[in-house]
C-alpha cells in the first residue's frame, strides 16, 4: 500500500482557528492604536484651537483703551455683562493691528447649556459727535458649543470680581478680565487677562 502524506482534517480546522485567533488579535490591535492616534490628534487640534483663541481674545483685552463716547462726556465706552462684553481696543487685527476698533464678546448660550462664542470687531471707531459713515466690521465665532461661559471684571478699589461693569458709571476700566467656560472634557477653563491702560482711565 502506498503511504499518504497531507493533513487531516482535525490539523486544517486547528490551523485555520488558530489564524482566526492571530488575525483578530492583530486588527484589535491596529484598531486600538488607530484609535489612540486619532485621539491624540484630536486633543492635539483641540488644544492649538483653544491657544489660538486665548491668544487673539487675550490681545484685545489687554489692549483695552479708556475711550471717551464724546469730547465733553466722562463715560467710557465699556460695558460688561456675564455673556456680554464691548469696548474699544488699541488693536485691530482687521487693520493689521493698527488703529482702533470696537470689539464685542458675545456668548448665545442659555445658563448651563452650550452656546456660541462670538467675536467682532467694527473700524473705524468715530465718537458721537462725527458723522457716521459707512465702516468695515467682521464677525468670527471662537466656538461652537461653549459650556457655561461666563465673564467677570476685576474691581481694584474693591480687590473682587464682579459680575458687570458699566463704564459709564465707574468712568473707569476693569483692572482685569476673567474669562470661564467649561471645555469639552467637563473640566473648567479659565483665562485672566489683565487690562494693561486701565492705571490711564480717569
């Protein structure tokens, strides 16, 4: 009789489990790996997002000028809500961060719920006495579903921070700004600008 040589079945059904089990414990790992690299680049962007908006909102609130709605009145142009703020900046980035403009920080957002972050800024800036004529304003949105922002001015006679300010009757600026919101990962986020010509206001 002649001798046979090859596998039987038992030997192919254990082979081919067993490159099932090889073939499935490497796509989970190329999964997990795929995975943590997506994430990681997603808090990469995320982060780089965030620094650049702290940094475009940081340059206007430190440039924060003590500007005077007219010739003959002491008021300031500032006014400070929670989820509100306008006033005028010594920076425009929109005339290559020369000249003044009007800058307005907006949040849509309903209490403890998401919202928009809005930031424009309108040149030129002309007093109540000009005349007015036709100006440039641009708009940007810093962030879309922004958790529990919120803002607060800075009172130095006082040394606390405030839920408002109104230039018109404080006839002065903020000694800084604190801005908090709530960031993607349930943590709290804080940024304090100082206001750097508010020993200038009157």
């Amino acid at each position: 009789m002649k001798s046979q040589c090859g596998f039987t079945l038992v030997e192919l059904t254990i082979a081919m489990t067993l490159l099932a089990l090889m073939t499935t414990i490497l796509y989970g790992a190329f999964y997990l790996s795929h995975r943590a690299i997506e994430k990681s680049q997603a808090r990469t962007e995320e982060s780089q997002r965030m620094r650049s908006v702290e940094e475009i909102l940081a340059g206007y609130v430190r440039s924060a000028y003590p500007y005077r709605s007219s010739f003959r009145e002491p008021s300031l142009l500032f006014s400070g809500e929670e989820d509100h703020l306008a006033f005028v900046s010594a920076l425009s980035l929109g005339m290559g961060g020369r000249g003044m403009s009007q800058i307005t920080i907006s949040w849509d957002g309903n209490g403890n719920g998401p919202g928009r972050l809005t930031l424009e800024e309108k040149i030129p800036l002309r007093l109540e006495d000009q005349e007015a004529g036709e100006g440039y304003r641009s708009s940007v949105i810093l962030g879309e579903g922004v958790w529990n922002f919120r803002i607060e001015y800075l009172d130095g006679d006082q040394e606390q921070w405030l839920n408002q300010w109104d230039g018109k009757e404080k006839k002065s600026l903020p000694r800084a700004i604190r801005l908090s919101h709530r960031g993607r990962d349930g943590k709290e986020i804080q940024w304090v600008f100082p206001v750097m010509m508010s020993v200038l206001a009157p």
